[in-house]
C-alpha cells in the first residue's frame, strides 16, 4: 500500500460519508446548507476519525474559493497573516475559504486575529476541534458560526468501511484478502467509533497476515492486534474529559468498583497527574466536612504515588479511590463557596465593617471612633456576637449544616453556645 488506506478509502462526495446520517441525511441542515453552495463559518465538533475533516474537505473543493489549510497544531500569527496577504487578489476573487483544524489549539490572539475578515466575508472558516468549542474557542468566533456536533460512529458504520477497505486492498494487491466475519466485527468494536482506527488496525492485520495465492488473516492474529490497542483514551480530546467525569462522579456516588475501574482507565493510559488531581479535588468537594480527616489521607496517598510514580502508584491511589467512594458525603464547603462567590460576582457586599478593618486611627470625619472589635478569646467559650459581613449583606448565610454526623455535631455545639 502506498497509503494509508484511511487516505485511499476517504470520500469524495457527502454521499459516501459513513455515519452522520443526523447531519447529513436529506433535509438535515447541514445537508442543506452544503446543498446551497451558501457556506457559512462552520465548527465541527466530535471525536477523532468520524469525518470532520472529511466532510470540510468536500464542502471546500465545491465551493469556488481559494482553499487554504492550517493545523492549529503547528501554526503560527505569521502563517494567519500571510493567508489573509491573499486578500484581495486574482486567486482570491470569489474569497478565501479557511480550513482550520484543531482550532482549541489557537491562542485567543490568533483568534482575534481571524475575528475581523471573518466578520466581513474575507474569510470564510470550516474550523474543527476534538474538544467542546464552548470551552476553547473565542466567544466572538463561536457567536459568527455554526457549530456541528459529529458524533462516533456505529459498528455497523465501521463494517461497511472495512468491507470497502477489504475491496480496496484486494484491488491493490490482485490477491484475494480472507477475513472472518467474527474478526470484522470485533475491528469494528474495537475501533470505539472511529473509521482511521479501524482501518489502522485493518492495515496492521494485513501488514502481519500470510500471503500466499491470497492474503489470509488469521483470528489469533487480530487478537493479537486488538490485545495491543485495547486502550483508546486521547489527553487532548473529549474522551479525557469524559473518563476523568466519570471517575470523580463514581466516587461521589458512592460506587467503588465504578471508581477503580475508571482509575484503571487513567493509569493505564499513563495519566497519573489526572488521576491525582481529580481525586483531591472530589475529597474536599464530595466528602468534605462529613469527614474532614480524608483531605490530609488522600493528600499522602497522591504524594506517595507521585513518589514512587507508575505502575506501583496504583496501590495508594486504590486505597484512597476506595476510602473516598465509600466515605459520608458532604458538599456542604462546596455549596457555601460557589454562593459566596455568585454574590460577590454580582457586586453584593460593601465596605467592610470598621471594626474589622485594619486600621487603628480614625479621620476627623469619622462619625464612631476607635476600632471598637471584640476579641473573642476574651469571652466565655471563645465566642461574642458581632456583625462580620457588609452592611448590605449582614445578614445572608452561605454555609448551611449537612445531615452527617460530623456537622450535625458541630451544629448542635454552636446553637449550645450561640443559644440559638
């Protein structure tokens, strides 16, 4: 093969486009829209081999503008700059058309960059990215475009590619190409959806196969294949964002084996820093004050996995994975913070009340003098009523008890002590 057959089996027309029938059926906008020859700024969104690019491509070589390619990946302000130096002349006449992959990979200002000759039809953007758009891309690209979700592909989907990919080598090869059935379709659900895996692991299998008056693909031959790919995990995509979900939302669900699964999942893609960090974060925000006690126990657990690294970094980070799936839960700290924070995002607040301040000398302005704060130290049980918050909001609560035994216990201390 002298391509990739991903690159021999990409399709010319949207006809031939495998899946995406919900975008690209008949009567489907975005059938319509590439139907019109009327292009808009377009942002495909979806993980990796579902033909994003693919169908950027088709729409591009139909529509009479100068096709010009970057990969945000490796792209630089000066390579912005020379497409938008096209501007205005005799190759341009009908416009450019800018096909952008990776685009969360643009810095804001190289965004910004584009903003303007996008604004005005100069440019014309089909922009695709692994990751949610809503999060990396510029709000002001984001509110000129049109975005498209591309989603993974079926099982059947990826048989009919690697049918036509069996098709496409016989041909090459002038051999016939034996694959069972079985072993097609365990491709086609190891590849999770995505066409460039599949048909790298078809290669892979043709690569090791027997040749002789045929090429034959033996069963144990792809198990071999599919044993060395059975882990797809992507740092930079969606589906980091989405196994890192479902780890800290299995330990706050209370569901260990979920949360040693998800773990496994992390580790074996060798992402110990997510696993880490994840993990922290869902002690403080998920058990929290329930049992305050498993904040310094996890913290050494990540530090001695940190220390010894993989793969013996697995044990303490099973034990504290485990410890905090099934542990109390409280996000009474978590639910107190975001509301103080809302409320100071809303400008709520004020000065600060004088006897808080720090500062022990009065104008002559001053309508009340001296610092008049009361030490708490100083009376019995450590406590005297006073006002702590801004006039304005003096009397708003943030923190509210939970029901675990830990804050009801604290709870019950404080109304001893405030009377209340």
């Amino acid at each position: 093969m002298n391509s990739p057959l991903a690159d021999a089996l990409r399709p010319k027309t949207i006809s031939q486009v495998a899946g995406q029938s919900h975008l690209l059926s008949d009567g489907k906008i975005l059938r319509k829209i590439i139907d019109s020859g009327n292009i808009p700024n377009l942002i495909f969104y979806g993980p990796s081999g579902v033909g994003k690019t693919t169908v950027a491509n088709i729409i591009a070589n139909s529509s009479g503008k100068k096709l010009c390619y970057l990969n945000a990946t490796t792209a630089s302000t000066a390579d912005i700059k020379e497409i938008v130096n096209q501007i205005g002349t005799i190759d341009t006449a009908n416009g450019i058309l800018l096909y952008l992959d990776e685009i969360q990979y643009f810095n804001k200002k190289q965004q910004q960059i584009l903003l303007s000759y996008i604004e005005n039809g100069d440019i014309t953007l089909i922009a695709s990215t692994t990751e949610n758009p809503y999060f990396y891309v510029y709000n002001a690209i984001l509110s000129r475009s049109t975005v498209f979700e591309f989603k993974s592909l079926s099982k059947e989907d990826i048989i009919l590619v690697i049918n036509r990919g069996i098709q496409i080598i016989t041909q090459q090869k002038g051999k016939n190409l034996s694959i069972s059935p079985l072993s097609v379709q365990k491709i086609a659900t190891a590849s999770n959806g995505d066409v460039r895996r599949a048909l790298n692991m078809l290669e892979l299998c043709i690569v090791t196969a027997d040749f002789g008056d045929s090429i034959d693909i033996q069963d144990a031959t792809v198990e071999q294949i599919l044993a060395s790919n059975a882990v797809r995990y992507d740092r930079d995509g969606d589906q980091h964002y989405d196994i890192i979900s479902a780890y800290q939302k299995s330990m706050r669900g209370s569901d260990p084996d979920a949360a040693i699964y998800y773990l496994g999942r992390l580790l074996a893609a060798g992402d110990l820093p997510s696993a880490c960090r994840r993990l922290l974060v869902c002690a403080n925000e998920d058990v929290g004050l329930a049992y305050p006690q498993i904040i310094p126990i996890v913290k050494a657990a990540v530090d001695t996995a940190l220390m010894v690294g993989l793969p013996e970094a697995r044990l303490p980070l099973a034990n504290a994975v485990i410890l905090v799936a099934t542990a109390p839960k409280s996000n009474s700290a978590h639910d107190a913070i975001n509301a103080a924070m809302t409320d100071i995002g809303k400008g709520l607040g004020g000065d600060i009340p004088r006897h808080l301040q720090n500062k022990h000398f009065d104008g002559e302005d001053a309508e009340i003098k001296g610092q008049n704060y009361l030490y708490p130290h100083a009376y019995p049980k450590h406590y005297v009523n006073q006002q702590y918050l801004p006039d304005s909001i003096k009397n708003k609560k943030y923190y509210s008890f939970g029901d675990n035994k830990t804050e009801r216990l604290c709870k019950e201390y404080w109304e001893k002590i405030k009377g209340e």
